[in-house]
C-alpha cells in the first residue's frame, strides 16, 4: 500500500504523523534536525529521516518510494525548503499538501495575541496598561490613534520619510513618541527599544523572515511581555490541518478519525484585562484547541483550532460531543473562559458537573479542571484598602434584590455586584426611601480597564450614574444596626389605625409553632396590618410572604408597613380567600389570622396547594375554636396542637401598675399529610 511523505517542521506536522500512526496508516517523516527521531520513536508504521535535503534529494528520495501524497508540514519562513518540496512533488507526479500552522500563539513564550485586523487590534489595546510599541508602520496608524488612551500611550516605530513623519503628525502622535528607524532590527536592538521605553506590549504584523518577525517575537519573550499579531494563519498559504487529513482519507480510501480524549479547563478569567488573568490561565488560552466563553472573553484570542461564543452547558456538551470525533488529534485541549473568578457567582460549578457527569457516564472522553481567577470584589477591596472576609456580598441580577436594603441597614458594609448604571441608580434610591442618606456608595467601574474609576458617592449621587459597564460596589452604612436573629417586634413599631392587629405575644408563639425554614413560601390569609408578614418576611434567610387582605383601608396599611420594613420579599395580594390564592406558587406554611367566614373553604384550597404544609390558625371565638377542633377528622394531619394564648400586661395606674388581661387567643398547629395508602377522602 502507498504510503504518505510528511515533511515536518512543526507541531502540526509532528501531529499528522500520530494521527497517521494511530489509523494504521505507514508514512515517512522527514525532519531536518533530532525533533523527529524523538517523535514517535520506534512506531511500526512510522520511518523517520533525519537531515536537511536539496532538491534533487527529494526528487530522488519521491522516486524511490511509493508514495501517494506529499504533505508539506515546514515552518512556513522555510520558503526555500517549501519551494523545493513543491517541484520535487510535481516533477515525480505526486499530489502535494501544504499544511499551515493553525495558531502562532505557542510563540513568544505563549503570549502572542493574534487579530484578523488592525482595528480589532487597536480595541483590544483598550484593555490594557502602559506604553505599546507599534511596529505596523504609518498606513494604518489611524486605527491606533482613535481611541485617545491608546494614543498617548504609544511609541511608533516608522521609516524616516515625510510622509511617516506627516501622518504622525496628523493623528496627533508627538514627537517623543515617533522613533523613524530603517531597519533591519536585530534581536538585542528590539529588546534594547522594549526597556529603553518601557513598553508593555509589541504590535506588529505576521510578516515573516523580511520583516523581523522573529527578531520581535523573540525580543519580546526575553522582555517578558505580550504580542499583538495582525495577520492571524489566515494569511499563511496553506490549508489547515482537517482540511489535509481530509484529503488523505480520500487518497488512502480510509477514515484517520479516532475519539479525542479532552482536557477541558473551566478558567477564571479575571476582571477582563490580561493584566489580571493568572499566568496559568494565560497559559492554558495560549495553548488551547478549542477556546469557550461569553464573547467579550473570547475577543483577541486565537486558538489553535476555533473559538465559538458558547458559556451555557446546552450549548457546550452537544458541542463538545460533535468535536470530540471530528478533530484529528488523539487529545484536545478545551478552555471555557468565565469573567472573574471561577468560584465567585459564576456558573463554573454547575458546568463542571456537567461536564464530569457526562465524562463519567462514557458519553466525553477525557478530564475536567476548574482554574481559579480574580474576582470583582477582591480587585475592589485592593483598590479600597478594605478585607472582605468578613463582609457580605450580592450579586444584584435577581433575587438578591429582595430585602437589600433591609439587609443593609444591619450591616456595616456590603459588597454589590450590579450589572449597569441603571442598577446603581436603583440602590441610591431605595436608600434614600429607606432614609439612609448617610450611606456612601463605592463605585468600581470598569476596573482593571484603563478607564478604570473608583467614584465615592452619596445616595443622591447614584441616582444620576450614566457610564454604561459594569460597576461593583461597597455600600458602608455609619448607622447600621445588629442584625435580629429572631422575631419579636413590639407592637408599636406597627402603623395600625384601626386595622386588628394578631398582638405581640401572640405573633411570637404563632410563628415559633409555623417551623420555618430556608426558601420557604408562606401565606399570612387575612394579614390586616401585616404584622405577622412582617415579622416573618424579616427574619434572616430566604423567605417569600404572601399577605392576603380583603379589607382596600388594610391593604393601604399593609403597604405602608411594608415600605416602613424595607421588605421586598413581602407581596401584597387584595382579595377574598381562598380565590385570591390563583396564580400563587404552592405555599409551604400558612398562618390563618381571619377567614371572613370560610374557614373550611380556604383549608381545602390550602391542602389542594400543598398536602404536606404546615398550618397555624388562630381562634378568638368559640366559632372558630369549634371549627379548628372539626379540622383532625377532616383532613389527615401530624404534630396537632391546641393551645391558649392568656396575656395580661402591666399598665400605670398612679404611683402602681395593675395588671389587665387581654382576650384569650387559641393557637392550632398541624402538618397536613397527603392522603394515605388507604385511600382517604379529602372533605
């Protein structure tokens, strides 16, 4: 059988080569120094020559052997080795592939960035810091002078002519910053420019041998700083590596796909400038096939192989699942960006588990890491002096609103992640409703970016925020009271009117006996002033209270008590119960104040919602004690309990106080039970 010719000088080609060797496909590769007798050493199928060839060597060695392509895997600044490999292979009649390199990005120490354009160039500039030497020449120098921080930030490196020297001038490029050189630039002669102006970034074009590419990029990796490439593989002549395996399948009448085992890195990429992505996360982008993530994570980046705007896991695992047999590799490297940190209000976790799932049920091939990047918070803290062990944090794109400002007024500080000006003007004004117009709000905007600001602000300041981008915050409240860690407001504290109102005592038992817990759903049915929604809809944890009232003066009331509160996570319904109950999320506890005569009524739509809810209901009339003692012979229940509440308080009375009793309340408790196995009939 025929068998394929690789002339390799590259990764790409040592990878051909394993890929042949794993398809039972024999080859020959010819290397020019020791890289390939290192490579696959000793494989059957595998007959590696050593040794730079002219091109009468190649003809002859074409025509000796029996082969059915030539596939052309050279450094492409080889162009005197790539021309010879050509002729040899159209002189001996033979197909020839050229194979081009599909990233520069392992160059440069792994810190070369490669653009399709000189714009998207210059707006990646935007996310970093300190001078930038551009090496790009005059033509296109308007693209890097129209973001003005770009601007003032460059040294350009032009010819001596003037016409360089003029359209310096009129992009506003002074004179300190033009250095008008011909070259050719040696190694130590870029390295000696890079510290001299202390520059933090290399511009230039993929321009290969004639124009200093190497001597650049070579430089720049002694100087230990990043590269800009404009050009990208795209300009490389060449078709790309599953473009060649392509064509050898036809040619060889065989399949060279084999399942690619993944390393697949969950990556923190930090604040979103590259001055705050770890070195291992830099690393691991430099090196990756497959790179994921949200757009803006992705921009400036050049994988190997591509990139896509994929961050959800039904986007990635059907992706991941096609790829992992259409890529011609054994293994396959897969980075998935996440802003910030991985572990920090990131969706990193849920994604690993996923990805392991599937990695464990055999349906991916390969292993799954998570790298860990800086967070928004801690890169605020630093800017601000201030630890953040110690102090609660909010991701405001949800449900973290509920409560906020209840929650602020008792605590010292708090950090908060908002997602645009318009939540900024938000939390100033539910500040200033709150009364807490001694707060001062710490702006991080757009931090790490060179427009990076840390604005201190009042309440009323944030209320005319207008930068769009991201802000994170720290709220420090000079006022701040200790947090309650039970209820037991006194009544006082309630606007009542004269709106019933279930007492002080009584609320305490009552909502000791509803048991709550963490995300519970609880409805207070017949709520009147809303003091037991109240008191629960404060209580810490995650609560949703629903206060139900029929009466329009005590649904105003309730409404001003809720407002008092600054308790988002208390919604007021008006209404008849049970009717009022439609569209509601099925209840977990429900306390039962008032019943406007349909007590038995609003138990049954009760244990429709949910048969395995808590109850309390109270009793101030024998009517309804009569009924809540009818309620154990209706429905199946557990835990039921009766209890009378008889409160006396100790009221002045001259120089004494006498005591005066209040009315008797009785208290049911019981946990409904769905119906047994028997088959009991709910009434």
């Amino acid at each position: 059988m025929k068998e394929i010719l690789i002339f390799a000088g590259t990764t790409e080609g040592r990878e051909l080569s394993e890929c042949l060797a794993r398809a039972g496909a024999a080859h020959t590769l010819c290397v020019a120094t020791e890289y390939g007798e290192v490579v696959l050493k000793g494989h059957p199928l595998v007959n590696v020559r050593r040794g730079r060839m002219t091109w009468e060597e190649m003809a002859e060695l074409l025509k000796e052997g029996d082969f059915a392509a030539v596939v052309d895997a050279t450094h492409p600044y080889a162009r005197a080795a790539t021309e010879n490999i050509r002729r040899a292979a159209e002189a001996a009649g033979i197909s020839y592939l050229r194979l081009k390199r599909e990233s520069s990005a392992a160059e440069a120490g792994g810190r070369i960035t490669c653009f399709e354009t000189a714009g998207d160039c210059a707006r990646a500039l935007e996310g970093t810091t300190g001078n930038i030497l551009l090496t790009t020449g005059s033509k296109e120098l308007a693209c890097f002078c129209a973001s003005g921080q770009v601007r003032e930030r460059l040294y350009v490196r032009v010819l001596p002519g003037v016409e360089s020297l003029r359209l310096c001038a009129e992009q506003g490029v002074r004179g300190k910053q033009i250095l008008a050189l011909q070259g050719p630039f040696t190694k130590e002669m870029n390295l000696a420019m890079l510290r001299q102006y202390r520059i933090r970034v290399l511009v230039t074009k993929i321009s290969g041998r004639e124009g200093g590419y190497e001597e650049k990029l070579e430089a720049a990796q002694e100087a230990d700083i990043p590269v800009f490439a404009i050009g990208g593989a795209g300009e490389e002549p060449g078709e790309t590596f599953a473009a060649v395996c392509g064509k050898l399948e036809e040619i060889l009448g065989r399949s060279l796909k084999r399942p690619c085992a993944f390393q697949i890195l969950l990556a923190g990429a930090g604040m979103g400038s590259r001055d705050t992505m770890t070195e291992e996360v830099k690393e691991a982008v430099a090196e990756a096939d497959l790179l994921l993530g949200a757009p803006r994570l992705l921009e400036g980046h050049c994988p190997r192989v591509e990139k896509k705007p994929y961050y959800r896991a039904e986007q990635i695992l059907p992706y991941l699942k096609e790829k992992q047999t259409a890529l011609y590799r054994q293994e396959a490297k897969v980075v998935i960006l996440f802003s910030g940190d991985s572990g920090f209000y990131s969706g990193c976790a849920a994604l690993y588990r996923a990805l392991a799932d599937q990695i464990g049920q055999g349906a991916l091939q390969g292993e799954v890491r998570i790298l860990p990047g800086v967070s928004s918070v801690s890169y605020l803290a630093a800017c601000l002096g201030e630890s953040y062990q110690d102090v609660p944090v909010y991701s405001l794109h949800g449900r973290e609103w509920e409560n906020l400002i209840h929650r602020l007024k008792e605590t010292e500080k708090a950090f908060l992640l908002l997602s645009g000006p318009e939540d900024l003007a938000r939390l100033g004004e539910g500040l200033l409703q709150a009364g807490m117009t001694d707060c001062l709000v710490y702006a991080g905007y757009q931090l790490s970016y060179p427009g990076q600001q840390v604005q201190k602000l009042t309440p009323q300041d944030c209320l005319s925020a207008a930068e769009p981008g991201l802000y994170t915050c720290l709220v420090r409240n000079p006022a701040w009271q200790k947090r309650r860690l039970s209820h037991g407001r006194p009544d006082r504290d309630f606007l009542r009117d004269r709106t019933p109102m279930t007492k002080e005592e009584v609320r305490e038992v009552a909502v000791c006996k509803l048991r709550l817990a963490e995300d519970a759903v609880v409805y207070d049915i017949g709520s009147g002033t809303g003091s037991v929604a109240v008191e629960i809809a404060g209580l810490p944890g995650r609560i949703q209270v629903y206060a139900l009232e029929r009466d329009k003066g005590a649904v105003a009331l309730l409404g001003r008590n809720k407002e008092a509160f600054a308790l988002d996570n208390l919604l007021i319904r008006e209404g008849e119960a049970p009717e009022s109950f439609a569209g509601l999320p099925a209840p977990t506890h429900a306390f039962l104040g008032g019943s406007g005569g349909r007590f038995f009524e609003i138990c049954q739509a009760l244990y429709e919602k949910n048969p395995r809810m808590r109850v309390v209901a109270s009793a101030v009339t024998l009517e309804t004690l009569s009924r809540l003692q009818e309620l154990g012979s209706r429905y199946p229940m557990r835990d039921l309990e009766l209890v009378q509440i008889q409160v006396s308080r100790a009221n002045p009375l001259g120089g004494y106080h006498l005591f005066q009793a209040q009315n008797p309340v009785w208290l049911c408790s019981f946990t409904f039970e769905p119906p047994s196995a028997a088959g009991q009939e709910k009434v």
